[in-house]
C-alpha cells in the first residue's frame, strides 16, 4: 500500500540525489566534473531571482546570452544554483534546482550544447550570511554560470 509520507520523503531523496545533474555522463561514461567553487574564486556570471521564482527577467537573459557566447567554447559549463535561507530546507533545495534548470534551458536556446552543461544545485547550504539582515538575501537567490579550470 502506498503511503504519501513515505512517498514524499523518497521523492526528496531522489531530489537530493538528483541535484547534480551532468547531461553527458549517461552518454560518454565520463565522471562529472567537480563544479564546487568559492565564491568570487573564478571569472563568471551570475543570473539573479525574485523570491520564490524561477522565471529569468530581461537583465538575467542579457547576462545569459553573454554568458553563452563564451559557454560555446567551454568543455564543461558549470551552473549552480543558489536560495535563500526564508522557508523549508528542502524547498530551498527544490527552487534552487528549478532556477538552475531554467538557465541551462537558457543557455541550450542560446546554442550551448546541453552535453557541455553541469547542473547543481545547492539549496541554502551556501548563500551569504554577510550583509544580510535578513533570511531572504537578494544575493542568496541567484545562479551562478562559470567554466573550470582547464575546461577548454
């Protein structure tokens, strides 16, 4: 018999699971690339949200498609996924992949292969505490858009 909490908390799991997504790994064998970073340590772009959402506003397509014309270059492309710290734990993860799947959808419309792209997304775990007076910090609801070293 099917029981609904159980059912949602493996649901969860496999989110958990399934938070760092490497579209070629299924097709080549190839083990996905670390994509972890501290901020600020490497050359990249970052795509900001409104609270709760998803969707990618003007300025986040712009930044996007600049984003691309460099990602086409790259061997892999690194997209992380960031919430802020307001609400449930695994909500926070949930959005934070829902926002990194929405820019890499960005980027594949831009002509980035979806092969080269790296999805990941780190919920709450790793957003700013500094600067903040609040649980839900602009500068937590982003995604970040970056190459790896020797990615070319």
């Amino acid at each position: 018999m099917w029981n609904p909490e159980r059912g949602l908390a493996r649901g969860l799991v496999m989110l958990a699971v399934s938070a760092v997504v490497w579209a070629g790994a299924a097709t080549d064998g190839r083990s996905a690339p670390p994509c972890d970073r501290i901020p600020g340590g490497r050359d990249g772009y970052l795509v900001s949200f409104p609270t709760g959402g998803s969707g990618i506003d003007a300025v986040g397509r712009s930044t996007l498609h600049h984003a691309a014309g460099r990602a086409k270059q790259m061997a892999v492309v690194c997209v992380v996924g960031h919430a802020s710290k307001a609400g449930e734990v695994q909500r926070n993860l949930a959005l934070s992949y829902q926002r990194a799947r929405s820019v890499a959808a960005q980027l594949i419309a831009f002509g980035v292969p979806a092969q080269t792209i790296v999805i990941q997304a780190q919920g709450e775990a790793f957003g700013s505490w500094f600067g903040s007076s609040t649980n839900d910090s602009a500068s937590d609801r982003t995604v970040e858009v970056f190459f790896p070293d020797g990615s070319r």
